[in-house]
C-alpha cells in the first residue's frame, strides 16, 4: 500500500472513530440535556466552527443553490435528531446499524445488477432479527428501531439533496451551510427544552468537544480521504462503521450485546460493503460528508 493510501485509510478510520465517539459522549449529556437539546448544541456548535474556518460567504450562492441547500440542511438537522432519540433508547452499534440502511437502501434502489438481490436479503435479514419479534430478552424498543430507520431515510434525502447541493456549489461551502441550516432547523426544539444544566462549565466544555468530535474534525479528514481515495473504496471502508460504533458502545457506554445482534450488525456490514464493492466507481461520495450522526 502507497504512502498515500495508508494516510487516506487511516484519516478515514479516524474520522468515523471520532464521530462515534462523539456519539457515546452525546449520549452520556442526555441524562442532564436530553437528546434534541444535545443536537441542538452539537449542530449549533458545530455550524460557528466551520464558519469561521470555511467562510461561505466569501463566494456567490444563487437562489437555485439556496434553494437545494435548505432541504439539504434540513435533512440533516432531522437526521441528527431522530438518530439521537433512537440512541437514548437502543444501543450506540445498532443505531448505527439501523441507520446505514438508508444510503444502502438508495444504493440498491439505484442499483439493476441481479447480484444486489444477495445485499437486499443480507441487509433484511439484517433488520427483522433486531425486530422486537417473540420474547426474546435482547429484544429492542419497537420507537427506537424506528427512529433509527427514520434517521437512515433522512441520510438517504440528505444524500439526495447533497448531490444537486454538489453541482452547484463546492462541497467544503455547501457542507457548511448544511450544518448551520441544521442547527436553525433544530434550533426552536432545543430551546423547548429543560436548559438549566447549561450553566455549567463542564458541559459546555462536553458540548464543545462534542460538536468538534462528531463534525469540524471528521469532516476535515474525509476531506483528507476523498482526495485520494475511489468513491467505492470510500463506501466499501465506510460500512465497517457500525462495528466501530458497536465497540465506543461497549467501551465508553458499557454497552453489551447479544451474539443474534452482533450477527445482524454484521449482516448490514456486509450488505453495504458488497453494494458498494459492486457499484460504479463514477460515482460521487462528497455528499456523505458530515452525514454521521
């Protein structure tokens, strides 16, 4: 492996290892702020960052642009939220799992090779054995498997939105006009909220790490990754995700799962690196960016 590769594979790995990380310490803010008010202040947090080292103002948006940019915002403002009330509610790994299911399923969508039929069945199998189905003891809650499934269809429109977002504007630009659009989304909910925990300073210090570790740092070495990396490459890399997401769970959240769940997030993984194994190398992966929640 070329020098090049070997800093692209691990600026990637270390950008999905700081957004789950990211996403075991938010967790640990919902018991004082609860989930919308932990977006909030993530998005919010995140959107100053990459103002003042983006500056998007700096360069002309038409009004077609905006008009492709707020969706794109919104998207991911809604992502972010369902994804972390489905965290208070399910492990951090099977989030993530049940997430993935949304580029993975516009992938197939898009997709007319017979050989995906295999990844649609991994990635099903993958889904009904997390469904609350009998009584079995490691069953998840039934709201949280929805939102989570919510979340991925919101990543799937974010990704939508992103590739129209991509031909009209740079993708650094539009990456954060769609954080901060995000964060007005978000915004009047959070606000709804209990905010008393905020007069402590060691929250504030836990959101600020948290909007650094979940947006500004990831984005930042994707950006590394994509400048030399396919785009199958970058999806292929980017399935192992849930197993990262599964081990910030047990390590920094105690979370522990059943051998059937460690089978199901291993299915979805396998579903979504086929699927991006098999598809055309052509195409764009710009509009993943700062879509991890």
């Amino acid at each position: 492996m070329s020098p090049s590769a070997l800093a692209s594979l691990l600026a990637l790995v270390l950008a999905m290892s700081s957004i789950q990380f990211g996403a075991s310490l938010a967790k640990q803010l919902f018991p004082v702020l609860g989930p919308v008010a932990t977006t909030m202040l993530r998005t919010s947090l995140a959107g100053l960052m990459l103002l003042a080292v983006q500056r998007p103002w700096r360069k002309p948006i038409t009004r077609k642009a905006w008009l492709l940019v707020l969706p794109y915002g919104a998207a991911l403002g809604i992502m972010n939220t369902l994804f972390y009330l489905a965290l208070r509610r399910i492990p951090l790994g099977l989030a993530v799992a049940l997430e993935f299911t949304g580029p993975l399923g516009l992938a197939l969508i898009h997709s007319h090779r017979r050989s995906h039929l295999l990844w649609v069945a991994l990635a099903s199998f993958g889904i009904l054995s997390l469904l609350p189905i009998g009584d079995r003891i490691d069953a998840l809650d039934p709201l949280g498997i929805v939102l989570a499934l919510g979340a991925g269809l919101c990543w799937a429109l974010y990704i939508i939105f992103g590739q129209k977002v991509g031909r009209e504007l740079p993708s650094a630009q539009a990456s954060c006009l769609g954080i901060c659009i995000a964060a007005l989304v978000v915004l009047p909910f959070g606000l709804m909220q209990p905010l008393g925990a905020l007069a402590s300073p060691q929250l504030w210090g836990k959101a600020l790490a948290l909007a650094f570790l979940s947006s500004a740092l990831p984005y930042s070495l994707e950006m590394i990754a994509l400048k030399r990396m396919s785009t199958h490459s970058f999806g292929i890399l980017m399935s192992i995700e849930p197993a990262i997401a599964t081990c910030m769970g047990l390590i920094f959240l105690g979370e522990h799962l059943s051998p059937l769940q460690f089978v199901a997030i291993g299915a979805i993984m396998v579903a979504s690196a086929g699927s991006a194994l098999s598809s055309s190398p052509s195409k764009k992966a710009d509009s993943y960016l700062e879509a991890g929640a």
